[in-house]
DNA sequence: TTAATAGTGTCTATAAGACATTATATG
DNA sequence: CATATAATGTCTTATAGACACTATTAA
C-alpha cells in the first residue's frame, strides 16, 4: 500500500516508466544494451528491440533513481560506476497502452563487467553497436530519439568531461583511457594534449603498477575520484565550423 | 478519454505532475516565481510557497512540455522565449498524497514580460530573490531542492552559453547583456573579453539602432537566432580552485 | 567642459593542436 | 637490434583576463 497522509484527487494517472540507456565500449566501437519486447496480442511493440526498463512500482522501488539502479542490475548483474538522469519523456502518443510518462537513466559500464547470461534470453538482451548517432534495428516507442538524446549527452559532455573513463575498469592505462574518448567521439584525439589535459586536470592518480603487453609498458592509474565527474576548463576540440 | 489501443496493465499508478522554474532578472537580482499553495486541511503544505505546476492533465495536454507550457502561461501570461527541462524527481516520500513523480522546466523571461495580476491572487503569485542559491522562504514538497538544481544549471550553464540572453528583452544593448551575465553569475565580467567573446561568436546582430540614455548611447542587438543557444567554446572564467 | 558610460587596444596567461623526438619494453 | 608503443618536448594558435585608453552622448 502507498502512504497517503492526504488523499490524492482522483484524476486519471499517466503511466509511469523507467528506462536505462546502458552504454560501453567493446571491439573499439560504442555500444548500447538492449533489450527484446515480449510478443504477444496485448503487447505493444512486439518482438522490437527496446532500451531496457519497465514500470515503476510503487510498493518495491522508493525513488526513481532505485528504480533505474533495479532494471540495471536486473539486465547486466553488475552496479553501474556511472548513472545520471537524462530527463522524461511524456505524451499521450508514445504508448499505445495510453498517456505515459518514462523517466530515463544513462549508464556507464567498462566493457568486462557484464556477463549477459548465456541461453534463456540470450537472444532477447544484447549489446548494439552505435553507428552515427543511431542502432541498425527500430526500436519500439520513441526509443530511438531518447537514444538520439543520449548518445548526443554522452559526447558532448564527453568534450569537456571525465565521463569516458567509466568505460574502462576501475585500472586503466592513459593509452586506453585515450582510446574511450575517441571510441565515443569518433574522431581521434591528439596524444600529447590529451596527456597534458588529463594529467594537469589531476582526475587520475598512479597506482604504481604498469600494464605489459607486446611492446613499451603503460603506467596504470585510476580515477581520483571514482563515481565523481571532473571538468575541463575547455572544450576538447573547439569545433570550427 | 485517453486513447488505449492495447489495454494497460493494472498497476497502481504514481501521481504525475509538471513543475516550471521560471527565473527573470529584475532588480539587478535574479528571481524565480513563486506560488502560494492553497490552504485547506486535506492540501498538502498549506500556506508554503512552491514551484508553479501541478497535476498532467491527460485530457488537456498532449505532452509533458506542452503541459508545462500551459502552467507557464497560466501564472505568467507570456510565453517564455526559452523554456528546458531540467529533470524530473519521484519517489514514495516527497508528496504526503503518494507515491509521485515531477517533471520539471525550466524558463527565462524578460523583465518587462511579466504583468502579475494585481488583485484577487496578487498575494499568491510573486518573484522571490535568488540569493546563494536559495530563496528566503520554506518551499513545499523538495521544490528547495530542484530550485537549486536549477539555478546551479542556470549559472553553469551561463559560463560557455547565451543563455542569459533570455533575461532581456527581444532587443538589449551589449552592457544589458553583460550585466545579465553578471546577476547570474555573480560575479562582475570583464567588459573587453565579454564582448570580444559575444561579438566573435556571432551570437548577436546589431539592430542599427541605438538606446539613448543620460550618457554615451550603446548599439542595440538582437540575437541571431530567437530561441537558439549558442555554446562557446571556452568557460567563461576558467574557475581555478 | 565635465561626468558618465560605451567601446577599443595592448599585453599577458593558459591550454589546446600539430608533430617531432626520445624512452622502454618484447621477440 | 628491430619494432612497436609509451611518454615527452617544442612551437604555434586561440581565446580569456587585466587594465589602460579613446569615443560620444547629456547636462
């Protein structure tokens, strides 16, 4: 039962949706998580792909933002580094089902967290690369343009901003951490001032370790700050248009 | 009726609600609107000032930003040159009639747009001073919360975009616009790099005309694009810490 | 002619872009 | 020692900050 210190008027009540756009990069390309609409005559969408949430409930979630923690962890298993709100999108035209109102979530998670279970729903929750702002399949209700949205979100704040780093697990090499940022810029990114930005900006320490592979070592570091975004006093490449 | 091709399911349903932060600049201060709520036993926070909104009327409104469109016209009269959302925020506790959820706008408005009713609600509807963040009385539900959210959006915002264009009106003088920057910011701006940086970001036009006051006239401007935001490519003051 | 505000110019500081050079591991 | 990748250095460019200086109106 909900609490009800004062009785609520009796108007009709949109529906009330959380969906989680879940982002990571994997074989060099940006990806999204997403998830297949059960078929069904009374299912809307059925068998298109979708971002992954659901509605709210209100006996089982407290906040909108458990809620979107609770269909993260229901898909991937793993607790985001990362996760801030997008914003809402409401009309009485997204939802065959009726007025509706979905508050979405992004999500950030290093490519090797996730184990997507293997059988059962193998085939209805899988990674989608994103190619020019978009994924291949149509994607039920307005999913797509939230998508839009939060790809657009995520490089632009990328310009100025840690955030790529929670793309990588929790030690990475600036090499690597370099390689996020062109991953979700889609453009390549100049070593030396990408070094000079990082390091001054003091967002990363040394661990102390080094990373060995086939050639020269890199220097391990982590965030300073793990959870926490740090910014830039400028742009990373100031557009010239 | 609302339009249900595909029945819903039979969850209970948060109460949904859109609230509007509506900031102009008057006084040399910025300033939100504020509304009183109603007094009454079974209203929630009687007599507190709050964010203008209330419940998304599914008949009436279409979307959730036409519907907070409607509240923003409803208190003020005027349809806000810029209006954008700032997030929503739901859970079991911040309204005592249930479980809910608020999406929330944000708008800016010139001064001289406004003309608050004299009379009947002229007690119930009124600008408050911004002042570190806050505003002097106790708001209802978390509307202190989202406020600052808000202004810290608004004031971050203000450091590599032209919003504080939408403070003024339709036509201002580059020393208006300056002086828009400063009562967001808080701060005084440099008068040499604040119109080297506005001029060469081609954000404004100059209308031919001049305003004549008690001293030297300044050049009159519009922006180039109504309804646009222009980003810079730098913060405006690099904040050194 | 003075006061006040509008508008410009000069110099410095900061951080990014381009790109060459040096360093250090593996095989 | 050859190769590949890591890491650093040098030079240029873009734009902000500080602040002095000039311009134009009203009274």
């Amino acid at each position: 039962m909900t609490k009800t210190a004062i009785p609520a008027p009796n108007y009709p009540r949109p529906l009330t949706t959380v969906d989680v756009v879940i982002f990571t990069a994997l074989d060099e390309q940006l990806q999204v998580l997403l998830v297949k609409r059960p078929d069904g005559p009374k299912e809307p969408f059925p068998g298109h792909w979708a971002l992954p949430g659901g509605f709210v409930d209100v006996d089982k979630d407290t906040s909108l933002e458990t809620c979107a923690l609770r269909k993260l962890k229901e898909k991937t298993g793993v607790d985001a580094p990362y996760l801030e709100q997008l914003g809402s999108w409401g009309s009485a035209e997204r939802d065959p089902r009726g007025w509706s109102a979905t508050h979405v979530y992004f999500a950030l998670l290093p490519q090797a967290a996730v184990q997507l279970e293997k059988g059962a729903n193998a085939a209805e929750v899988a990674w989608h690369p994103v190619i020019d702002h978009k994924v291949k399949p149509k994607l039920a209700f307005d999913h797509a343009e939230i998508l839009a949205v939060a790809i657009e979100r995520l490089r632009s704040k990328s310009e100025y901003s840690s955030l790529p780093a929670y793309l990588l697990p929790a030690e990475f090499t600036l090499p690597e951490l370099q390689q996020a940022y062109e991953v979700v810029l889609g453009r390549p990114v100049d070593k030396s001032a990408f070094r000079t930005r990082v390091l001054s900006a003091e967002v990363v320490e040394e661990t102390g370790d080094q990373r060995y592979t086939t050639n020269r070592p890199a220097a391990l570091y982590r965030l300073k700050q793990p959870g926490a975004l740090t910014f830039f006093p400028r742009t990373f490449s100031p557009r010239k248009d």
